[in-house]
C-alpha cells in the first residue's frame, strides 16, 4: 500500500521500469495498477480487458481488499463509464462518478468511488484496455475533482507504456503456447516410440508366459517378473513425461488449491498420511508456480516410492513478497552425500535447477533413519 504520493522522474522510471519486467500477462496488469495507484496517490485503482462479449476477460484491482472483491460477485460489465472510455478511446476526469449520467449504479459490496480519472489503454488503432483510478486522496475544493491535468497526463504516459507492455507479453504468452503445443506434439511421438515398445515387449512377455504356465512353472514366473517389470518402466516413461507438461489447473485454480486437490488425491491412494497447510500465500508469477509445484511433486513422489514414510508433511506459507514450501516425512531418510557419489539423485538435481531457474534456493535435509525436509523458497514478482 502507498503512504503518500510518489512524484517525480525516479517514481515514473520505477513504475516503467517495474511494467517491463514481467512477461506474464496477469503479472504486467497487476503491475500496471499498482504503479498508477502509487504513482498517483489514488484509493482505488483497477484495469479491465474488455472481451468481444460485452464483458471483461480480465479486470484487475488494487486498493480493495480479497474479501470485499469476492463479496462484490462477478466482473462488470461494459457499460457506463468503462463503456465510454472503450467506445470513445478518450480520457474520463469526474469530480464525482456518481452524478454523471452515464453512471449506472454498482453491487452493494462495492466500494464508494467518487472523483474518477480514467483511460484507454491503445495500442495502435485498437482499444485493449481500461485504466482507471478514484478516489485520489488530498483535499478536495466543494464539486472539483481531485485529479488534475497533470495527473491526466501522467497517466496518459503510464497508459502508452502499459500498452507496450502488455502487447509484448501478449506476444510472449502466444510465443509460449505455440512452444507447449510443439512440446505436445514430440511428447506424443517420444510416448508412442518409448511407450508402445514397451508394451509391444509387455505382451509378447505375457504370452511366452502363458505357454510356460503348465508345463515350466519355474520359467512361466520368470518372465510373469519380467511382465511386471516392463508394465513399471512403461508407467514411469509415461509419468516422466507427463510431469513435464504445465497442469490446466493451475492456471484455472492457482497453486494453493492445485497443491491441496493433488494432495488429497495422495492421501486417499497411499497408506501413508499426505497432508497440506497453505498460510496467507499471494499469488506468485507463473514460473514460480510452476517451480514449486513441481518441486512439490518431486519430493512427493520420492517420499511415497522410495522412503517408507508413514506420514509425509506438506506446507507453503508467505516469506516476504514470495513463498516457501516444505516437504518432510518421517520415512527412512538417507545420506545426500552417498546417493550424489552413487548417481542417484532422486530428482534433486533437476529440483534444484527448477528453483534457482526463478530466482529461488532449495535445501535438502536428511540422514539415515531420520527422514527428509525438502525446503524451496521462491521470490515473489
């Protein structure tokens, strides 16, 4: 939060500066609204993409906290004010919102906007957004808007970088999917390649098997060991490869709630004790999401496979701007010295790369018969 007005070059350089940083659409929004109600010393400040449906495809707030922007309920509309400004394409300077006749009232929960400056943001001839800001706090003459011309202008210069930055993340973001999809399409062909052999294997071992079952038991549980071992090399490409794509859900539910669903899924499918404990995490950057999620599943993973844990521990709580996650169990634990001699890492070499790929650490703790804490923390935007 702002405790007062930032002026000046320094303060104009820090918000440009801070909307060029992200390439995260979702990040670059919320950027964009917080360094102009910064900037401009505003209560409120908000941001919405309009979609071609009448509505927002995404709307972003500051100044109002989780609890009163769920209590409002869903996203407006493109009417009144917003609708001015994404249909005229020109700036919106009210002493109060509430008297012009193009105000159209707003949810009960929603908090009460009164001098109002707003704009589009363009890029070229196209109109992808709506800035706005209410509410500035100073002292205010009896009908005059807090707002001035040169805070019009001011944001007039934020709007035209905002602009820029988000079409670059925008070119990011659909860089990035035609990536996923390329991913996609040589994952498909790696899993038919790998994937089908083995199973090619897995049967032509089965039916040796089942022309050895009656008259060479000892050689028919042989290759039956073989079956099970193929079926478990199949089921572990499968799964390596799999885990290398970026879950839906993330994006749909975020990370808290993306780590408690497959936590509880653990839960119910083993017979040791999974459990998760979230506490007051913002939301991060994408990367960082990804990193700690699959971090999260790596030391899942070990922990439930490969050290006889009874009850494996899972936390995530705020450090900061940024989070860190905890993963321990009370399993048989092991030396990390050893197993790095030994060449068998079990994914803490590619856990580690994940963390310090966004900016984070990860520490290992573990000894023989004393289980293992897996700790990664991340930076937050």
């Amino acid at each position: 939060m702002s405790h007062g007005p930032r002026s000046g070059l320094a303060a104009v350089s820090s918000a440009l500066l801070a909307m060029s940083r992200h390439l995260e659409v979702r990040d670059v929004l919320k950027t964009i609204v917080v360094s102009a109600r910064e900037l401009l010393d505003a209560q409120y400040a908000a941001l919405g993409v309009p979609d071609d449906h009448g509505g927002f495809a995404q709307f972003v707030v500051d100044g109002v906290s989780e609890e009163q922007w769920k209590a409002i309920g869903p996203l407006p509309r493109q009417h009144g004010i917003l609708a001015a400004m994404l249909r005229e394409a020109a700036p919106q300077r009210l002493a109060d919102v509430r008297r012009d006749p193009r105000f159209e009232g707003w949810p009960s929960a929603h908090p009460e906007l009164a001098d109002f400056l707003g704009l589009p943001i363009r890029a070229g001839d196209e109109v992808i957004g709506a800035l706005f800001l209410a509410n500035k706090r100073c002292p205010k003459p009896e009908g005059a808007c807090g707002f001035t011309q040169d805070d019009e202008e001011l944001l007039g210069i934020l709007a035209q970088h905002a602009a820029i930055a988000l079409t670059n993340a925008r070119l990011y973001e659909r860089s990035r999917e035609l990536t996923i999809a390329e991913e996609r399409s040589r994952l498909a062909h790696e899993l038919h390649d790998a994937v089908s052999q083995k199973l090619f294997s897995l049967r032509l071992t089965a039916q040796a098997a089942a022309r050895l079952v009656d008259r060479d038991p000892s050689r028919a549980k042989g290759e039956l060991q073989q079956v099970a071992a193929l079926a478990a090399e199949a089921a572990d490409e499968l799964r390596a490869a799999v885990v290398e794509l970026r879950p839906a859900a993330l994006d749909e539910d975020g990370l808290v709630a993306t780590l408690r669903t497959q936590i509880q899924v653990l839960d119910r499918a083993h017979t040791a004790r999974v459990t998760f404990t979230g506490h007051g995490v913002r939301a991060l950057p994408a990367a960082q999401e990804e990193a700690v999620l699959r971090v999260a599943q790596e030391a899942l993973h070990n922990a439930l496979r490969h050290s006889g844990a009874d009850h494996v521990d899972v936390t995530l709580e705020r450090r900061g701007s940024g989070a860190v996650l905890r993963v321990t169990d009370d399993g048989s634990g092991f030396d990390p010295r050893i197993v790095r001699r030994a060449g068998r890492h079990l994914g803490l070499v590619s856990m580690r790369d994940r963390a310090s790929g966004v900016g984070g650490r990860m520490t290992v703790e573990s000894a023989p018969g004393k289980g293992t804490t897996i700790e990664m923390e991340v930076p937050g935007g």
